[in-house]
C-alpha cells in the first residue's frame, strides 16, 4: 500500500491515492496505521477515490475505524494532493464526500504548488 502523510492545520492524515474503492477492511487498517505506537500515527486514513459527481470523491476513516462524513482538514490535503500531483489543472475543485455533498474547495496557487486551501 503507497501512501502519503499530510497535515492540515493540526490534524495529520494517511492519505492513500489510486484505489477505485474504499477496501472492505478498511476501518481495521485505520485502527492498525493510525496508532501511534505500532502503526504510522495519525488521526485518520483519507482515501482519494473517483467520483461521478466531482473531481474526486474523500472517503475518511478516522483512527477508531469510525467512518467520518466530512473534515475540513483532510479535505485540504485532499486538494493540495490531487492539484500539486497534477491530477487536476483548476484552482476551484469538487470534491464529493459521503456526509456533506459535494464540497467546492478554492485553491491559492504560487509557482505551480499549492499555498493555502
């Protein structure tokens, strides 16, 4: 499994990119990475997946293996990800989410990276 790790003002993801679906083990691997002693430590595993109705679709399971609706931090990784991967050109993004919709997220770019979400 490739992942990277982010933060977003105070709270650091596991973020997992390439997957068509949320695996169905997916709360046991967020127990198992998200432990800070034994695992990766973080308080969540965000994962980028397609979507049909925005750019990408988040799919967060925090480090209890509870499955969040939505997080304004990790939707900004989520965006810095895909736009400084160049997985999208625009600096005004959808990104679906299982609670909330679809979240419009703007993004302040400076020589090609992204600054502020």
């Amino acid at each position: 499994m490739e992942f990277t790790k982010m933060h977003g003002l105070g709270n650091d993801f596991i973020v997992v990119f390439g997957e068509k679906s949320l695996p169905d083990n997916a709360a046991e691997l967020a127990v198992k990475l998200c432990n800070r002693f034994f695992g990766i430590g973080a308080d969540g595993l965000v994962y980028i997946l397609p979507s049909e109705r925005g750019d990408y679709m988040m799919r967060i399971i925090n480090s209890d293996g509870s499955e969040a609706e939505q997080c304004g931090n990790a939707i900004r990784c989520v965006a810095k990800y895909v736009y400084d991967h160049g997985y999208v050109e625009s600096e005004q993004i959808v990104i679906e989410t299982i609670g909330a919709g679809e979240q419009k997220v703007k993004l302040q770019v400076k020589n090609g990276k992204v600054e502020t979400v």
